[in-house]
C-alpha cells in the first residue's frame, strides 16, 4: 500500500468526529423527548386528579360492556350484515362466542354470535328450555334487575321469557331474531332506552357442554360520554388532544384534536424527516396503532396505565415530519382505577431542532474531514513525491558497470538541505556515494595502473629469458625454459587486454558521426561473415527502404563483429545465424540470433558487464579471455543513445543479442 493510501487512511479517523457529534446530538434529542414527555405526564396527573375531584369519573367495578355508537340504522332481522362496520370491536362472550352492542336514537341494540355444531333446541315455552342450547339475558336498572330466557326450536322470531318477577321499568316482553346455520345461531334484539340501563348481563348454555343453565355474564354499561367530554375539555391544556379510557381501552371521552398544522419555525421535509427518523428518533411507535376514531386502543401503554403505571410513548404523526407524545395515566378513586386518562401533543419543533443540530453538526464536521484529508492529501503528496525523487536519484546514481551519474558527481545530492528525516537520509545516500564512488574510480583505473606497472618487470623476466637462450642449459632445463617464456607470453597478453579496455572507451568516445544507410553496413558485415563461418548458415534480413541513421558505422561494425565471435563459440558446426535489420520509429534494432545453448537466468542481466563471460576456462597453451566482447558491444550502444541486451528464442532453439541504436548527436559548427 503506498504512502499516500496509507495517509488516507489515517485521515478517515477523523471520521469518529461526526460519529460522536451524532450520538451527542442523539443523547440531547432523547433529553429533550425526556423533558416533554415528563411535562406531559405531569399535566395528564394534574387532569386525572381533577377529572376525579369533580366526579366526572366513577370508579368503576370490574370489567363492562361496551355501547358503541351505531354508524348507521340496524335492522333486526338476526343476519349480521348491519353489524359489519362494528365487528373488529366484539367482544368475547363465553367460551367463543362474540357480542356487539350499539345505540341510537331508537333504542340499545344487542348482537350474540354463538359458535355451535351440534344444537339441542327447544322453544322458550318449553319446559325443557332451560335444558336445551339457550341465551340468559340479564337487565339491571336503578330499581333492580330481571332476567329473561331466550331459546328457539327453529330459525325466526322468537319472545323472551322473563325468568324473575317483575321489575319496575324493566319490560315483561323482549322481542328477539334467532338465525343458525351449521356453524352455530346468532340472536339479534332491540331494547328500549327507557328507562336508562345501568348493567347488561348475557349468558350462554351449551347442552352438550352442561353448566348452570341460569347463569349470564353481568356488567355495567360503558359508553361514550358527552358530559364527560365537556369536563374533559375544560381541564384539558391547549393544543393537547384528551381521551379518557377504561382499563381495557374502550373509548369514554374526548376533546380536542391533535395540531398537525405547521407551526412558525416550518414544516420538514421529507429528507429531514427520513433523516430524523432513521438516525435520531429510532424508537417510534406505529401511528396506525393510536387511530384517533376508533372505539378501543388494544396497545402495550393502555394495558401498563390500566395497572397503575403511567407510561409514556413517541409515535410517528399523521402528518409528514411530525411526531407525537402520549402520555397514559391512570384514574384512581378510593384505591380503584376507574380508567385511562391519554393526553396526546404532537410536536415539529424536536424533529426540527434535532434535524438543524444533525444538519450543522455533520457540515461542519465533513468540512473539517474534507480540510483535513485535503491537507494529508497534500502532504503524502509531496512526502511521495519527495521520496520519489530520492528514489530516482539512488537509481541513477550507479550505472551498470559502476560508474556514478556524471549529473551527481558534478551536482550534489538532491533534498540534502531538508533539516527533517528524509534530508538525513538523503545525506547518509550522499555519503555513501561518495565513498562507493571513490572506490569505483580506483577499481577503473586499477587496470591500467597494474599494466603500466607490470610492462617494466614483464620486459625484464623476457629480457633474462632470452640471455637464457644464450646460454649453455643443461637439457633438463630447457622445457622449464619454455613454460617461463609461455607464461610471460600470457601475462603480456594480460597487461595488453587490461590496457586495451581503456582504448576501447577513449576511441569509442572519440568516434565521428555521419549519416549513412545501416542496410549497407549490415549487408556489408553479412558478406564478409559468411567465408569465416565454415558450414554454418547466415541469413540477413534487411528492410526493403533505406534506413538512415546519423551513427559511427565502423563502431557498428566492431560491435556487430564482436557479436558475431561471441555467437560462433556457441552455435554448432552445422548450425545457423540470422542477422536482421529493423526500422524503428526512434531509431534502429540489429538483432543477431543463433542456434545454440540457452543463458543462464542468472547471467542474462549481467553479460554486457566488463569481465564476465560464458565460455569454459581456458586450457593451458589457449589464449585467455577476458569477456570484453560484449562490453564493446554495450559501449557502442549507449555511445548512440541506445542499449545493448540479450534473451532466449521463444521456441528454445537458441540465442539472440539485439543492439538498439537511436543515433548519434549532431555536433554544431562554430561560426
């Protein structure tokens, strides 16, 4: 992973400034909701007690049945089409069955649906009734309460026979519909609203299942209550929509409505609401469960009021951005809960409050993330940019052979006046240089110092050497005389190559350019290889226009010869040359292969260097080799701004050197 990437990485550190800014934003947002909701709770209390003091609110003895308002006229006829808008607000009776009770301006209306399969019937007249499948209707008023029995043998009308002596008020005759069918019997009726019932009792007997036949399930009424509505609505705080419940959640009292309308600081959008509802306020309850008509709320809060808890709970608005408190509290009289007291707010200014902290926290926060990723942007930048130049300086400080770049040796050493770490590695490489430098430069010269060295005492063991042969040896001392005079032979031509590599470079550097066509100087060499090859086989390839170049054509020559006596050590007797000539948009490529063995991984890099060569060591009597061939070849390359390499043919069956050549400079003529 570069600097650079490395730096970023650093940088998005920084990311942990937003992140805690939005759980600090979150922490506030959840005080503030904290703050509202015990305000609210507080003026629920407040209601609750008044709503008490002024007896507006009853306690209230065990459970009761519900009187929902009829939306609409009911027909009693025993089919429940009438009781459709009512049915998700039945409530159990029995084992399973289900009652609905509503009210208008005719009367109190009562719907019993029974589950039954196997019916035992008998008609109420029947002595026999009470042991047959049947219906226990109790009625309670203020002076007293009565039972009736109603049973049918058959579907249709049917009249209730009262089972208790007569009650003042209460009526002597209850006209009812009995309908069934093979899932069980419905019984619909209608009673009078006069005088005004205070409890309503149903029983249900099932012959197959036995019980007490007169038994019935004995309630008060509840229902929703205009008074209660109006006392409601004077103790209620303003803006704050009331409901006062019973502890199942049946609907008693309302007032007010919830203030959905946008108030003076704006309304939010629908992005600040996602961003509201998704990142701060995570804990909102659905708005479908807290409907504003509807005659029961079946929710987690009204059950926890309901047992003497207040409560508390945020749910998303009706309308978009909004959100709304609800505080639940019960309604306690003598030690009794007599109901459920629901003050709901809804509120715009916590979402946008918090939207605005958010919004400006995390502007800010990138703004900051941005600068200061800019600025580690900048100085990886310039930390690589910087490195990278050290890097290039170090790389071309040394050339191949050695030498130190001619641009370092006249200038000094890049970033060396930084006072930070890069500018001390930069002088420790300076140094370092310097000393690799003056060892290179003694290594250079070595050869032609050893040889200037050597000439005089060489000429002196030759000179005893030939006053030897003029002298009376013994015969055994004359081949010790001919191994003295070999050697010396050898070790002058030792001297002789170590002196020749620096004319090499002198002549090579003193070479005169000129413009001429390479095909006529390949073509050239091509024809005077062929009779020193023997049966081997050369082949030139030569372009088919001319190929110009401004380049020394006879150190092209001496590169291609020494390349020629380097491919003949290697390519068999019956073997094969190529020698090709290509056009090069910057230049020109000779490339010589032959057939033969394969380089050495190891060597490829390394055969244009001084002094190193393939071949086996010499053998005595053979003249030594000293690999300075290929180093020609190198010299005559780089003189015309190219380079010299090697590589194995791609099928394996031998070796091409290839010398790429860009041309020589051209020299101005002084005026």
């Amino acid at each position: 992973m570069t600097l650079r990437r490395k730096l970023l990485l650093v940088a998005l550190c920084t990311l942990a400034l937003p992140i805690a800014g939005w759980l600090y934003v979150r922490q506030m947002e959840t005080l503030l909701r904290e703050g509202q909701a015990q305000a609210l709770l507080a003026s629920a209390r407040a209601v609750a007690r008044s709503l008490v003091v002024t007896g507006a609110v009853a306690s209230e003895q065990g459970k009761g049945w519900y009187v929902q308002q009829a939306p609409n006229q009911i027909t009693v006829d025993g089919y429940g089409d009438d009781w459709a808008p009512l049915t998700p607000w039945s409530q159990p009776l029995a084992q399973s069955g289900k009652l609905l009770l509503a009210e208008d301006d005719d009367g109190l209306y009562l719907y019993v649906d029974v589950p039954d399969t196997r019916r035992v019937r008998a008609d109420g007249d029947d002595a026999n009734a009470l042991a047959a499948d049947h219906l226990v209707l109790t009625l309670a008023s203020a002076a007293g309460q009565r039972r009736y029995l109603l049973a049918s043998a058959a579907p249709g009308p049917l009249t209730a026979r009262p089972l208790d002596p007569a009650v003042a008020g209460l009526p002597d005759l209850i006209t009812a519909q009995w309908q069934e069918d093979g899932s069980g019997y419905r019984v619909e009726l209608r009673l009078s609203r006069r005088p005004p019932l205070s409890a309503l009792g149903v029983g249900v007997y099932n012959a197959s299942t036995g019980g007490d036949p007169m038994a019935s399930d004995t309630r008060p009424l509840l229902k929703f209550s205009g008074t209660l509505s109006d006392e409601l609505a004077k103790l209620a705080p303003d803006r704050v929509q009331a409901r006062v419940l019973s502890p199942q959640g049946w609907l008693l009292a309302r007032s007010g409505r919830l203030d959905t309308a946008p108030g003076s600081d704006g309304q939010p959008g629908w992005f600040a609401s996602l961003i509201y509802r998704s990142l701060l306020a995570t804990r909102l309850e659905d708005a479908n469960l807290w409907a504003q008509d509807v005659p029961r709320l079946d929710t987690h809060e009204v059950s926890t009021a309901g047992t003497g808890t207040p409560v508390s709970v945020w749910r998303s608005g009706e309308e978009r951005g909004s959100v709304v408190l609800t505080a639940a509290v019960p309604i306690e009289q003598a030690g009794r809960i007599g109901g459920v007291l629901l003050l709901e707010q809804a509120s715009r200014i916590v979402p946008l409050l918090a939207n605005r902290a958010l919004l400006g926290l995390l502007l800010t926060s990138f703004g900051v993330l941005l600068v200061a990723g800019g600025i580690l942007l900048a100085f990886a930048t310039t930390l690589s940019l910087r490195l990278g130049r050290l890097r290039n300086a170090v790389e071309r400080a040394q050339l191949n052979d050695g030498r130190l770049d001619g641009l370092f040796v006249q200038g000094r050493f890049p970033m060396t006046d930084a006072t930070d770490e890069i500018g001390d590695l930069a002088r420790s490489f300076e140094r370092l240089f310097e000393v690799v430098g003056g060892y290179t430069d003694y290594l250079r010269t070595l050869a032609s110092k050893l040889s200037h060295e050597l000439n005089t005492p060489l000429a002196i063991v030759k000179s005893s050497l030939d006053n030897l042969e003029h002298a009376a040896l013994p015969p055994e001392a004359q081949p010790y005389l001919a191994r003295a005079r070999d050697g010396v032979a050898r070790l002058g031509a030792l001297v002789r190559a170590m002196s020749e590599s620096s004319r090499m470079e002198r002549s090579i550097m003193a070479a005169e350019p000129e413009d001429v066509d390479l095909r006529d100087v390949v073509r050239g060499c091509a024809d005077a290889y062929r009779p020193l090859i023997g049966p081997r086989r050369l082949d030139c390839v030569l372009p088919q226009s001319p190929l110009h170049l401004h380049c020394a054509p006879e150190l092209v020559a001496q590169a291609l010869d020494k390349l020629l006596d380097n491919a003949l050590s290697f390519t068999p007797e019956q073997g094969w040359l190529r020698l090709t000539l290509h056009d090069k948009p910057d230049g020109a490529e000779i490339e010589l292969a032959n057939q033969g063995p394969l380089l050495p991984e190891a060597m490829q890099g390394r055969l244009f260097d001084s002094l190193v060569s393939l071949r086996d060591k010499a053998t005595p009597g053979d003249a030594p080799h000293l690999g300075l061939g290929l180093y020609v070849v190198r010299l005559v390359a780089e003189r015309h701004g190219g380079m010299a390499s090697a590589r194995n043919l791609d099928d394996g069956s031998g070796v091409a050197f290839t010398l790429q050549l860009h041309g020589m400079p051209r020299q101005r003529l002084s005026g």
